[in-house]
C-alpha cells in the first residue's frame, strides 16, 4: 500500500506527511524540545530525536518512523520560522563597556588613603 512506501524511505528521503501529521509533529517536536532544554539545564545528556520519537509514538502509536527521519521530516517540511532577532541564552549579564574612568578615581583614592 502506499502507506507502506511512505515509511520505507532512507533517513535523507522526505516522508510525505499529510497537514495533520505536520501540525501533530511540529507539537511533538515543540514538547520534546522542551523536555531536552529541561535536561541540558539540569547538565543531563538529553537527545532530540529520542524525545520527538517518543511524543510522536503517543499520538500515533503504530508508527514505524525513527526519531532522526521525525526530526529531519520537521526540518525538511517546516522551514524555521521566525528566525529568532535576539540571540536568547544568558551568556553575558556584564557590559564590558569601556568605562576605566571610575577604575582610575578607585585607585587614586587608595593612594590618597595610603599617602595619609
């Protein structure tokens, strides 16, 4: 049948997936993105396609897709959206503005303060 031709594909094939299949893996993909940022920020290993893998299995449990042909599918059938404008993430909460001014008055205070 077709849908047996549907899920013999390579991992690098697309698989056609209908709207409500699309809708239902952009959902999966979402939680199980959540899930993964969860365990990086407790420094756990946490895989993408396992989680997308296991979400997608809830809604259709006979499915025969692998994790990575899930993600691959959603990133070959869903363009990124939105392309983020910010770089989100706390990398830097200090402005290493240059302001040596008040650096300069600091230390001419402690010598004023040695010097008496």
């Amino acid at each position: 049948s077709v849908d047996d031709l549907k899920l013999v594909t390579s991992d690098h094939d697309d698989i056609s997936l209908s709207d409500e299949e699309l809708h239902n893996l952009k959902q999966c993909r979402n939680r199980a993105y959540g899930k993964v940022n969860q365990k990086k920020r407790m420094h756990l290993n946490a895989s993408l396609s396992q989680y997308i893998l296991k979400e997608w299995l809830s809604v259709y449990p006979k499915s025969t897709l692998s994790g990575k042909q899930l993600v691959s599918a959603f990133e070959s059938n869903l363009p990124a959206e939105e392309p983020r404008k910010t770089p989100r993430g706390r990398k830097r909460k200090v402005s290493y503005s240059p302001t040596p001014p008040p650096e300069k008055q600091a230390k001419k205070g402690k010598s004023q303060l040695n010097v008496e």
